[in-house]
C-alpha cells in the first residue's frame, strides 16, 4: 500500500514533468537543444531550476531511499549533464556530421512526453 506522502511525491513529479516536458518541447531534436541553450545564457541557475523534477525525485529519495529512487536521481543527472555537454560541443562546434543531422530529424509527440509516464512509474514502483 502507498502512503500518502508517497502519492503526493508522485503527484508534484508528475506535474513537475509535464512542466519540463512543456518548456522543453520542439519539432526537433535541436530546437530542444536551442530551447535548453536559452536558459543556460540567460542563467545556469535558471536552468537548473527548470528541471524541478530533479529536485522532487532527489527529495523522494532522500526520504525513502531504495535502489529504484536512485536510479531516478541517476537517470536526471545524467539528463542534466548530457544536455550541458550538447550545449558546449554545439558551440565549440566538435560536433560530429551525423550528430548534427540527427539535430534535424523531427521528434514522435510521444518521445518528449514519455518522461510524464516513466519517471512517476519508477518513483511509485520504488516506494510500493
């Protein structure tokens, strides 16, 4: 049985994703990148704060631990940090030919909102 501050922890990561799935989401694969890149010149704070989600799973797992919290941490950083290397290898412009087209290959509807899906499912399968 889940607790009720467990089903509230899923509630507001749940509602944090569909914000950064909001935010975040382009026909492309590098609009994403444009998008992210206008938060990280404007602030690198504000980036990080338009990734509330990282913040709810890591509170979650503080407060409950357990292997499947932290891969959620894990799988976020990693979001984090990856798109934080796209965004210097774009401007040092090291970016390989066929990783460039792959910025103009348009983006399923389904792919920038799977996160909504997947990271509560895990949070709820770690705290069950």
């Amino acid at each position: 049985m889940i607790d009720t501050t467990a089903i509230f922890f899923i509630i507001v990561l749940i509602i944090c994703e569909i914000f950064e799935s909001w935010w975040q989401s382009a026909p492309t694969f590098g609009g994403v990148i444009e998008k992210i890149r206008g938060y990280y010149y404007t602030n690198i704070f504000l980036l990080f704060f338009m990734h509330p989600s990282f913040y709810v799973a890591l509170f979650a797992y503080l407060y409950y631990g357990g292997a499947t919290a932290s891969v959620i941490v894990i799988m976020k950083t990693v979001d984090i940090a990856t798109k934080l290397w796209l965004i210097q290898k774009v401007e040092e412009g090291s970016i390989s030919p066929e990783f460039k087209a792959m910025f103009s290959m348009p983006l399923s509807p389904v792919m920038m909102w799977m996160n909504v899906f997947i990271y509560p499912a895990l949070l709820a399968f770690s705290v069950a």
